[in-house]
C-alpha cells in the first residue's frame, strides 16, 4: 500500500516528507460542526493502517501540536516490513505456481484470503523490528506527547501494573501477535493462539472439534466418491420399546385425550383435508400425491424406486402392528392384574371359609352342651343336673366358646335352665337366721350371667340383662316376705343381711329394698317412738342403718328433734338423762340444726340454773356450775360463753370487790381466784370474753392493793398480787403461743399433698386461710393505714399486721391479740 497521501515525494533521492500545506478538505471540514464521521468499512477493520484509502476521503490526523519525532520507535506492532513493489509482485507470482491442482475447485468462500502485508516483510524473519515490549515499556511513546491517555486513564481509576476494569479483570500486557507460516487464511495452519491468551482464556473449544467442524464445511463442495449413491438408514423398534412407548401413551391425561380427538380442517394445499387429531398432521406428507409428475431435467437422474402408495401402505401396516403390539401388551398387563386380584380374592374367602367351619363347629358343640342340659333337667332323669354343675357348664362356655356365649341369648337360656335351678336352692332360706346363705354361688352367677355392656341400671334391663332378671324374680320376693314380717327396733339382723349382700346384689334392687321397704317401716316406726315412756333409745335402731342409707333418713330427722323438744320442756339440768340421749345425735344433725336445738332447748336451761349459783367464798356450793360445766361438749363455746358473762360473772366479780372492801386475807384471794381459773377449760380460758373477766378480776386486785385508803395492809400482798397478775398474764401468751404453734402444724400436715401454692407462706397467707375456713371475710380497707401499715377488715373487726403479730382496735389503742382470740371475736 502506498503512503504517498502521507508523505510527499522528492524527485531526486524518493525520500518521503510530510506535506503540511492545507487543502480544500481541511477549509471544508474545519468551518462544518456536523461534518459526517468516516465509518470504518471492513476491510479496515480487518488490516487496520494497512488499509487501502482514498486520499481524497480521508484526512489523516495528526498525534499532537508538537511535530512528530521521527527518531522514535514505532509504538504499535506491525505486520512485518515493506517491501519493495517488484519483490511484492514476484512473490505472488511464485505463490500462484506453486498451488496445488485440487485447490482451484475450491469455491473463492472458501479460499484463505491472502494478508496483506507491507513489502519489507520476510517469510524467514521470527520476529518484528521493533521487538516484542514489556510492561515497563507500555505506553512509551507518551514521552514524546503530552501524556494525555494515561492521565485519563490514571483519573479513572487505573494503576499501573493491573488490568483494567472495576476489578481489574482485564488483561496487563498488550495482545500479542503470532507469525503465521505461510500466507494462508486464519485458521489454516493450526491454532493461532498465544501463550498470552492461552493464559488469560484458558476455556476454549479443542482443536479438534474445530478441525472436524471445518472438514465438515469443507467436504459439503467436494464430489461424493461413491457416486452420489447414499445407504439407505434403517430405524428398529425392538418390542420393549413398543412396551414402553405405550405405557406412556397410556398415561395421557383426559385433557389431552380430548385435544387428539379434535377435528382439524388443512387448508394449506391445494385442497381442504380433514384430520381427526393433530398426529395425523405429522402424517400428511406420507399420504401419497394425486397430483401428476413433475417431468425430469436435463440433468436429474430418473428413480430407481418410486413407489408412494405402496410406501404408504407399508407405513400402515407398521403403524397397525405396533399398536396391536401396544394392545396386546396391555390385556397381557390387564390379564396378569385381574389374576393377582382373584388370588387375593381366593386367599380372603378361604379365610373367610375357615372361620365360617370354625363358628359352625363351635355352635354345634355349644348346641349339643344345651342340649344335655335340658335333657338332665326332665323330671325322670337319673343324673339331675345341680346348681354347681349348670355354673360349670356356663363357664365352659364362657371361656372355650365365648364368641358364640357373648352373640346368643343369654336371657332365654338362663330363664330355661338357671331359674328352676335358683328357685329350688333357695325354697327353705330364711334371711334373718343365715344372712350370707348363697352369697358365694350368686357371686358366680353374677360374672356368668351379667351384661358387661349395660350402661345403667334400673328396672328396664331386666330383658337385656339374665343376672337382674335371676336377682328379680327369684331372690328378691324372699326379701319382701322377710321384711313383712321385721321389727324396726330390732335391726341387728337385717342391717347384717343387707351388708353381707351390698355387694353382689344389683345397685337398683338395693336402693328399692332400702327405699320401698326399709324406710317406710323406719318412718312408721318412728311416728310411734316416744322419748318419755320408751325404754330403748332411738339412735340404738336408728344409727345402724346410717352406713347403709346414709341422707334417705334426713326426713326422719325433724320428727325426732320435735319429740326430743317436747320431752325437754318440762326437762331440769339435774337431770343427766338428757344428755344422754342427746349426745349420739351431736354428729348425726348438721352443725346448723343442732346448735338451734341446743339454743332453743338446752341453753335457757342453763341459764337459769346458773342464775341460782349463789357464790360464797366461805362456803360455796357447786352442783349448779357442774351442771352447766357438764354440757360444755354439747353446745358451743360461744353459747356456754355468753352464759357466763351474763349469768356467773357479774355475780362474782361483785362478790370480789366486796371481799376486797373489808380488809381481807390476799392469800385466799388468790386461792379463791386460782381455784374458780381452774374451773374453767382452756378452750373456755381461750376465749378473749372470759379473758378479759379475768384480767379483770387482776385488775381490781391491783387497784385494791395499790390504794393508800384502808389504813391497814397485808405485809407482801401487793407483791402477792403483781406476781399472780404477772404469772396469769405471762401463761396466757404461752398459751395464744402453743395454739399458734399447733394450728401452724396442723396447717403443714393438711398441706402433705396439695400444691405448693395453697400451703400459706406469710402470717397473712394464714390468716387468709382461717377466714376461708370459718367463712369470715378477711380484704383490706382501701385507702386506710395505721403507722404505715395496711389495715384490715376480718368480719366486723379492724386490725393491722406487724411482724407477725395481729393487732385489733380497741377503744383507746390497738391490743395484740392471737389468732384464735381473732376468729372468736369475728364470730
């Protein structure tokens, strides 16, 4: 290529200069901003600055201001050397002698382009003339510029050294170019890859496969060497593939199914064709042409076998033996399913069979043991069949042939043989002389004859069940005979022959004996009983049935306290009678009837007695504070309390402060004090009332021995009475200590069991349990504390906690008291 449009010419010695004078092309682009850019063609793209150009179009540009530096090495890599044109010349010419005589059938695509290169180039030369650079040397000709590139590249982001990209992915030295061997196209003399790219692209297609590929280009415009004639391909279907391919036909789902029954109208021929399913599109050109032949060409050849309807045909027949192939393989596959379904269905009805012999045979022998059993039982039979051996009899059954026992009717054949049997075994039994006489042998029949499966128990299963029927029928009319002819007050007997009993007879049977025939005669009797004139107590025939009939005789016992109220009336406290006949029926009433009984009867009683105690401390007689005193078990605390305050105390404290008035003997005193203490019952003592009676009585003794009036006194009676006050003081808080204590246990022992949460954990826990258990109401006042301490409502009483000790509001200040001083109050 010549540079002449680069470099102008001397005529002289042919040496090449730049020509810098301006041209029409620099006066037309230099004042046109929307000037056309050149557009690289291909060639260009392809041998770059070796390129053929048209001076004219083209206007070379120039590296900078600065004139270039011809000295410099080149800065690009070069194809090689220029020659020179006549060497150019004779070097294609030898090139073209030498191509072999195959090469010109090949079509000009196909031929390796030549590359052109300048003409100083030598086939023999390994290298270029400006030699291969390194990394240091890259981008050395900046040296002779400004340095523009790099500085951009620099502001960029790019160091020397690495590649360029956000992560330095691309490549450091610049691509390197292999020498080829001759002057063929790309490709033609093997790989031309470099050691460079063979590092940075390691991931290429081999050798061969590009070899095999070329080949296969290649050989498509070269002569067939046989002739053109090619082998037929023959496809086979072996008949496990067949198989197969119809098996997954068959799995075709309904949708699917219905899309290959469609009709489908062709009207891309010539004529309209109708298809019954989208297959037999694929099909259509196999269908053999009515349309006339084309006529042969110069050079076509005729063929040897033109036969399209019998290709047809034959693929028809194919097509009908692979699907009955595809048939019979699924009536085999069907014939082998059904036969696996009747072995199953063989092996359930010969099991079926067997148990069917089985229960056959079972029924037999439990027909043939019935049998027997009513044969023996005929009047005139040598061996009569006893109780014991019918039970025998039906425990075979029950265990041997329980299937067969459980499904038939066990009612019908106990009433048949069992009930004759039952009814002569208990012809001469008395109840109330021998209560447990067949206990044991009904016990038996219980287990044999009772339906496990009965979920109650009333009169109604009477056809459902034999063992209530048998209980119903045969034993129960000798209970009502005896209990005709029972007397109430003697029921030592019955109350044994219905405990003997309880277990084995049914639950409605007992509760109708207890119900229509033990409590009536009870009731009736009772109407009878008077407690002034009968010599047996009530409770003595009363209270034996209390384990058996337990709340059936609440109704009796509103009869018997008013009896026992009208005999009261006319009652004296002398009399201990009462007490007696009383005190059985402490636990039988409920708490609430009893203490109104003992108010209403009893405790005026006491009063009045108490109201006739004359007290002398010189000479006293006790039997009216004994009589009262007596009945301390009887009512409550609080009744016998309030007796007390009312009736006793006033009298007596009365009597102390006039002893104390007329110069007395302190020593007596106290005895006298002490002696009537002793009276008394802790419980009683307990009581925050008699206590503060007490401390009373100690108070008044103090003031008596402290005053300065009486003109003489007793040496050491102050000291007497401050040491009693002391002692009495002191053994109370010992006491309110121990009963602290022991409720404390009492609490821990009824906790063994319950959960952790319900065992009080605080003095107030505790508190709160005991007003849970004597129904006292125990919560705070809103809004309410005494020396910062919550205050608290326990029944009608105020009183605040403090380091476990409970504080009540007095009339003046707050009195620590105990805990069962607190309930006794609130109650």
């Amino acid at each position: 290529m010549s540079m002449s449009h680069l470099y102008g010419t001397d005529g002289a010695d042919g040496v090449e200069m730049e020509s810098f004078e301006v041209s029409d092309w620099d006066l037309q682009n230099e004042f046109n901003p929307h000037r056309q850019r050149h557009r690289q063609t291909k060639e260009e793209a392809t041998y770059g600055v070796w390129a053929e150009r048209d001076s004219d179009e083209e206007r070379p540009s120039f590296g900078g201001k600065r004139s270039r530096d011809y000295s410099a090495p080149v800065s690009f890599v070069s194809a090689g050397l220029r020659k020179a044109a006549a060497e150019e010349q004779s070097d294609e010419d030898s090139e073209e002698d030498e191509k072999p005589g195959k090469q010109e059938e090949i079509p000009k695509e196909f031929v390796p382009k030549k590359l052109k290169t300048g003409g100083n180039f030598k086939p023999s030369q390994k290298g270029f003339v400006g030699g291969t650079k390194s990394f240091v040397d890259f981008g050395s000709w900046e040296r002779h510029t400004k340095g523009i590139g790099q500085k951009l590249l620099q502001k960029m982001g790019y160091v020397p050294g690495r590649g360029l990209g956000k992560n330095a992915q691309g490549i450091i030295n610049p691509i390197e170019a292999k020498q080829r061997k001759g002057k063929g196209a790309v490709g033609a003399y093997g790989s031309e890859r470099t050691p460079q790219s063979l590092q940075d692209f390691p991931v290429v297609d081999s050798e061969e496969e590009a070899e095999e590929e070329f080949q296969k280009e290649l050989s498509q415009w070269r002569k067939d060497p046989n002739g053109g004639k090619k082998k037929p391909k023959y496809s086979y279907k072996t008949v496990e593939e067949l198989k197969a391919k119809g098996r997954i036909n068959k799995k075709l789902a309904a949708p699917q199914k219905e899309l290959s029954q469609v009709k489908v109208i062709d009207m891309t021929g010539r004529e309209q064709k109708v298809y019954y399913s989208y297959s037999q599109i694929s099909h259509k050109h196999n269908i053999p042409d009515d349309s006339p032949q084309q006529p042969l060409g110069k050079d076509s050849k005729p063929q040897g076998f033109a036969l399209p309807e019998l290709e047809h045909n034959l693929q028809l027949l194919i097509d009908i033996t692979e699907q009955e192939i595809i048939q019979n393989d699924r009536q085999l596959q069907y014939e082998r399913d059904m036969v696996i379904n009747l072995s199953h269905e063989i092996q359930k009805m010969s099991e079926v069979l067997s148990h069917e012999e089985k229960a056959i045979s079972n029924l037999s022998k439990v027909l043939d043991m019935v049998e027997e059993c009513e044969r023996r039982m005929q009047p005139g039979c040598e061996n009569p069949l006893t109780l014991d051996e019918c039970a025998k009899i039906f425990e075979t059954l029950q265990d041997k042939y329980y299937e067969e026992y459980r499904m038939s009717d066990r009612v019908d054949l106990a009433v048949a043989i069992v009930f004759p049997l039952m009814k002569d075994y208990f012809k001469n039994w008395d109840p109330l002389k021998d209560c447990s006489y067949g206990t044991e042998i009904i016990a038996k029949w219980k287990s044999l004859l009772e339906n496990d499966q009965l979920l109650s128990h009333s009169g109604q299963d009477l056809s459902t069940d034999a063992f209530h029927r048998l209980m119903w029928e045969i034993w129960m009319p000798y209970v009502r005979n005896i209990v005709a002819r029972w007397q109430p007050r003697n029921c030592g007997s019955m109350v044994d022959f219905l405990d003997s009993w309880v277990n084995v007879v049914p639950v409605w049977i007992l509760d109708n004996i207890l119900d229509q025939l033990i409590f009536p005669k009870l009731q009736k009797e009772v109407e009878s009983w008077n407690p002034l004139t009968d010599t047996v107590p009530i409770h003595s025939w009363i209270h034996p049935w209390l384990p058996l009939m337990q709340a059936r005789l609440e109704p009796l016992y509103s009869p018997i306290r008013n009896k026992l109220a009208n005999a009261l009336q006319k009652w004296h406290p002398s009399d201990s009678s009462a007490k007696l006949i009383l005190q059985p029926w402490k636990d039988v009433f409920t708490p609430g009837s009893w203490e109104a009984f003992m108010v209403k009867n009893i405790v005026p009683k006491l009063g009045m007695c108490l109201n006739e105690l004359i007290i002398n401390p010189h000479q006293q007689h006790m039997d009216a504070f004994y009589w009262v005193i007596d009945w301390e078990g009887m009512i409550s605390v609080s009744s016998l309390v309030g007796l007390l305050e009312k009736h006793f105390f006033p009298k007596w404290l009365q009597v102390l402060c006039s002893w104390l008035s007329n110069s007395p003997n302190y020593e007596e005193i106290t005895k006298w004090y002490l002696g009537w203490k002793s009276m008394f019952s802790d419980q009683v003592l307990a009581h925050p009332s008699i206590k503060d009676k007490f401390n009373e009585a100690l108070d008044i003794m103090n003031r008596a021995v402290s005053s300065s009036v009486g003109g003489y006194m007793q040496p050491g009676a102050r000291e007497n009475i401050a040491y009693l006050t002391h002692t009495e003081r002191r053994k109370d808080f010992q006491y309110e200590a121990m009963q602290e204590r022991r409720e404390a246990e009492n609490m821990a022992q009824r906790g063994i069991g319950m959960a952790a949460s319900s065992v009080p954990m605080n003095f107030k826990d505790l508190i709160q349990t005991k007003a849970e258990e004597h129904n006292i109401v125990f919560m705070p006042v809103i809004g309410k504390r005494h020396e910062g301490k919550q205050l608290y409502t326990f029944g009608r009483i105020v009183i605040y906690i403090d380091r476990g000790v409970v504080f009540v509001q007095g009339e003046k200040t707050w009195v620590p008291t105990s805990l069962q001083s607190l309930i006794d109050m609130a109650k």
